[in-house]
C-alpha cells in the first residue's frame, strides 16, 4: 500500500511538474509567409521587414496600438503649440541601444534628419515632407518644426520606417538590426528563420517572452502541418486556404478573422502603352469580377473595394459600382481605344498565395475580353527590384499594406507611373488641414478620382486570418499596422 501511494504521490507531482512547465512557457514560434530582403525598416517598403521588428526591436517616438491609435513611446509626452506647427517632445530617460549605446536627443534628430536627407532611402520620406527643422533643446528634449499644420503627424512618427536608430549602428541594420526594443537580434537564418532575444537592459515594461522566432514558411500547403503539429505555435496572417475550417473546429486552435490595412490591387504601369490609355484601365476594370476574385484568392473572405481604401475607415466611400463588372462593355471600350481584336501583356505575380492565385483568375477573365497576359512568377526580391524599383512591369498583383496610403498616388516617382495635378491637389490640402470632417470630406474626393482614373484594377481588401495556439493571448486581432508585436505575447495554463 505504502508502494502504492508513493507511486500515486510521485504521479501527482510528475505531473504538476509538468503542468508548471507548460504555464511557465516563454518561447514562441511565429510563421510568415515572406522572408524580409532585410531588417533596416529605414531602408526597405517590404512589409514584412516591419513584421519582425515594429516594436520588437526597433521603436519610433511614437507607436501604433493594436486598435489603431496612437500612443507614446520614446517620446514619453509632448506639447503642440497654438498655430499647430511646433512639437516638444520629452523623451524617455535611461534607455540604451541593444549595443550599449545612450539614447538621447541627437539619436531623433539623427533619424530625422537622415529620412529627410536628399539622399536618403527611407521608402516613405514623405512622412517628413512636412518637418522644417529639428532642435535639440537638452538631452531629454527634442523640437520638431512643421512648415504648416500636420494632423497626422504623431500618426506618421509611429510608422515603422520612423525608427529612432543609432548614428554608430544605423549603417549596419540591415543585417545586425540595433534598436531600442525589448528584444535584441539574436540570429537570422537566411530562408529558415529570424530568432529574437529577450533584451534583459529594457527600458520599459519586461516581455513575457524569451525568446522569439520567426519561421519562414513560404510554401502555403507547408503552413498547414506546421501549425498541427505544433512547430509552428501562431500567424499573424496564415494562408489557412481550404484547410480553415478544420482548424476552426479544431480546439487547440484560436481562429480570429480581422480587418488589414491591406488594399489589394491589380496593379498597373500608367505610363506604359497601353494602359497609359484610359479607356484600356476602364476596360480592365469592366472585366474584373471581384467576386470571383475573392473566392479563390482570399477564400472568399476579403471585403470588395472600388478605390484605394479602406472599407473600415471612417472616411470610406464604397465605389465598387464605378465599373461593375460588364464584359462586353470591356470590348466596347478596348475597340474605342484601338484594339478590336485585345493585345498581350505581361502579369507578374509575387509569392504570396493570394497574388499567385489571383492572377490566375484575372488572367482567366481578361482572356475573355481579349487580353492576353502571360503569367511571369517572380520571388520577393525580383518583385521588389523589377516592378517596384525598376517599374519594369505591365501589370502585378499586389496587396498594399501601409495604413492609410492613398497619398502614395501623388508620388511622382512611384511605380504606378500615375500622375494627376487634380489628385496632387487634394492630397496637398489634406496635408494641412486638421479638421476631420474636412478631411473626410477631401479623402472621398480622393477615393473617387482614383476610381474614375481606374488607376489601378481595385480588387479587395485583405483580411487578417490570424491562427494561434489557444493558449498563446496577446496576439493582434487586427492588423492597423501589418506587424507581429509580441510585446504582450504571453502562454497561459
């Protein structure tokens, strides 16, 4: 009997043992589906550069939380004068670079000074297109003056590509990224994995993790077995595709369906011939049937829009109606603009299913109105070269990811080739005014140029299919910024 007990005893505290272990978990495994061509946010558009370090690693003056709004972050407060133009930032006190290095006044204005640099590569620049100068006033302070009134300025230094970096580490972050984040890099597997550290000399409040690794799992079919065997603990946005409703119904699992900031689009060169015609975009847009569309491409999740824009925005005009989808009014048009008999063009697709998948189906439906697209397959960083650097492209599909980017339209140099004086305008007048209902008033004006310009084939927006352990909480629901922060990440019994 004494035996017996001594069995049953030992049984019990095996097994609380093992029970403490699994709630006292502190590494996690996230998968993504595009490795980064690199880790300097400052230096690079790819989205899923700021995946892995937005508030991660790296940290801005200000940060973007989980429900879209703004809140401090290396700037712990600040104060805006009267006529709107001058900021007084108070920065955080005590914090180090992962390198050792003090961070202070001179390491914002390095940062700013640099984005806004003739030479700078900050892929969004015009984030500091409003910045007249930047002062150190003490090691803790920091003025920014505006040439005019800004609105979203707090807004626009919580980007990712708004960094605060260090002048002694700042050229090395592409491959040893050095930021102020509560963790540190620790290893980056080229095609495997990206492992972070928990940074033990944090400034702010400590992590729950440990440890963090990023898996690369750019094969959608290899998504699915690696989050039901568990090498894979969460996504942030999995390519679930038809397996979703096994994994919905599967306990080990919490499926959240939410909303991106990812405006997907048939993207098109304006300036090449012939879409520099209008009647050839509007007869591309004709032949899109977005429903399609979204069926195969986002498994039928995907909300439908008509211009660059997102549906859950306040600010949101739904254009789907601009050009219904009509076929035969697609050749009407196309022999309006000198092609009876179609033409053929180029389709490059990235690697992301949705692109890959949905170019098929646009390539179906163009082919029945008579343009013929040859389906060019191209890797991430062939796709960021050719189309996006080099704009050698007749049409991509591509799901834009930045929030509230419509004013990437006005940029003279962007790969879309598009150029509007009326549209510019707009966006010109939105940047200095403050006012909500006049600036919602100029974002619909906005949405309803792009549209009746049919600069681009306005498809859908993405949704965020998020897939994680059911004991992992503190992962984003929704996506107002297209990021894995893990600064809440925590395992629970």
């Amino acid at each position: 009997m004494k035996l017996l007990k001594s069995i049953v005893l030992a049984s019990a505290l095996a097994l609380a043992a093992s029970t403490s272990s699994m709630a006292q978990r502190t590494d996690v495994v996230i998968g993504m589906v595009l490795e980064p061509p690199h880790l300097d946010p400052t230096a690079g558009a790819a989205a899923a550069i700021k995946e892995v370090g937005y508030a991660n690693i790296f940290e801005g003056l200000t940060r973007i939380g989980p429900d879209g709004t703004v809140h401090p972050q290396l700037a712990k407060s600040w104060d805006i004068s009267d006529d709107g133009k001058t900021y007084t930032f108070h920065l955080q006190t005590g914090v180090k670079f992962h390198d050792g290095a003090e961070f202070n006044a001179e390491d914002v204005k390095f940062s700013i000074d640099r984005a806004m640099a003739a030479d700078s590569v900050n892929p969004q620049k015009a984030l500091y297109s409003a910045i007249e100068s930047v002062e150190v006033t003490d090691p803790a302070t920091v003025v920014v003056k505006l040439k005019h009134p800004q609105g979203a300025f707090t807004w626009n230094m919580a980007w990712g590509e708004a960094a605060i970096v260090s002048r002694s580490s700042a050229d090395g972050n592409k491959e040893n990224p050095i930021g102020t984040g509560p963790f540190k890099f620790e290893n980056w597997a080229k095609g495997s994995s990206i492992k972070l550290a928990k940074n033990p000399d944090y400034w702010g409040e400590a992590v729950a993790l440990d440890r963090a690794e990023f898996r690369i799992i750019p094969d959608a079919a290899a998504a699915i077995p690696a989050i039901l065997s568990g090498d894979v603990h969460a996504f942030s946005n999995m390519p679930a595709g038809d397996a979703l409703p096994q994994i919905q119904s599967d306990p080990r699992f919490k499926v959240v369906i939410g909303s991106t900031e990812g405006e997907t689009v048939l993207s098109t060169n304006n300036k090449k011939a012939p879409f520099d015609k209008l009647e050839v975009r509007q007869a591309i847009a004709h032949a899109l049937n977005r429903d399609e569309i979204i069926a195969g491409a986002s498994s039928g999740l995907g909300t439908p829009i008509g211009s660059h824009f997102a549906p859950h925005n306040p600010a949101y005009v739904d254009l789907t109606g601009t050009y219904p989808y009509d076929p035969a009014k697609s050749k009407e048009l196309l022999a309006a603009a000198g092609f009876p008999d179609g033409f053929s063009a180029t389709l490059k697709l990235p690697p992301p299913p949705y692109a890959r998948q949905g170019g098929e189906i646009i390539a179906s439906q163009l082919r029945q109105v008579g343009i013929n697209l040859e389906i060019i397959p191209v890797e991430w960083a062939d796709w960021l070269s050719q189309v996006f650097a080099e704009k050698n492209y007749d049409l991509s599909l591509i799901s834009h990811v930045e929030p509230n980017d419509i004013n990437i339209y006005a940029r003279p140099d962007y790969y879309f080739q598009y150029q509007n004086p009326e549209f510019n305008k707009v966006m010109e007048e939105l940047d200095v005014t403050a006012d909500e209902a006049a600036r919602k008033e100029l974002y619909g004006k906005a949405q309803r140029i792009l549209a009746e310009d049919a600069v681009n084939g306005f498809l859908f927006q993405m949704p965020k299919v998020g897939v994680w352990d059911a004991k992992l909480e503190g992962m984003w629901e929704n996506w107002p910024l297209s990021v894995a922060d893990l600064t809440k990440v925590h395992w629970t019994e």
